[in-house]
C-alpha cells in the first residue's frame, strides 16, 4: 500500500507564496507520474500541476507563470511552488500518484488545506 502525506498548507495573503510537500511511502521513481490537485468548495477536483518519472510538467492554465512542481528523487518527495497566490487557489490540495504496471491505479494523500485571504 502506498501512502502520500501532503504537508505546507496554510492561511497566506494575496500575493504570498506556499510551498507544499507530497512524501511518498516508496520510491517516486517508480510512479508513472505524480500530481497535485485541487478542490474549491462545492467544485470537482481538478488538475494543478503534474510531473512524470522523467521530468515532464503540465500545468493548468490558471497556474501557470506562478506555480512550479517538482521532484526529489532521493527524498521520495514532489513539491508545489506557488507564487503570486489569489483567492481562486483556495481549496485542499491533494497528492496524486499513478501507476501503470501490473495494472493501472491511483493513490491519493489525505490533503492539505490552502486559504488565500484578499
């Protein structure tokens, strides 16, 4: 079983930054790719920023130009730079790993809070 513990949430001003922490029970290498993904109240989780076991990132246009993921590999750990934060980026951000062998599947973290005050 594989576990994902977010960490770095918190309450920040418009304009602050928050860098938030995914550390991985086993090798990250080993995912096909990790995420983060975000759920405001009352919306469906969705997409941030993702990172494949080769260094691929894609970004949801909404963040991109300010938040910046990334990987290390010797810390089993994925990180979320945000920068420029505003009211919009509020919701629980959630750790996502994939696998693709044997079979494809999905581990979640438990989430971290994000509140942005204007």
């Amino acid at each position: 079983q594989v576990q994902l513990v977010e960490s770095g949430g918190g309450l920040v001003q418009a304009g602050g930054s928050l860098r938030l922490s995914c550390a991985a029970s086993r090798r990250i290498f080993t995912f096909a790719s990790m995420g983060w993904y975000r759920q405001a109240p009352g919306k469906q989780r969705d997409l941030v920023a993702s990172i494949t076991n080769n260094g691929s990132t894609d970004y949801a246009d909404s963040v991109k130009g300010r938040f910046t993921i990334s990987r290390d590999n010797a810390e089993n750990t994925i990180y979320l730079q945000m920068n420029s934060l505003n009211a919009e980026d509020t919701g629980v951000y959630y750790c996502n790993a994939e696998v693709k062998f044997p079979r494809p599947n999905y581990y979640w973290g438990q989430g971290t809070q994000v509140t942005v005050s204007s």
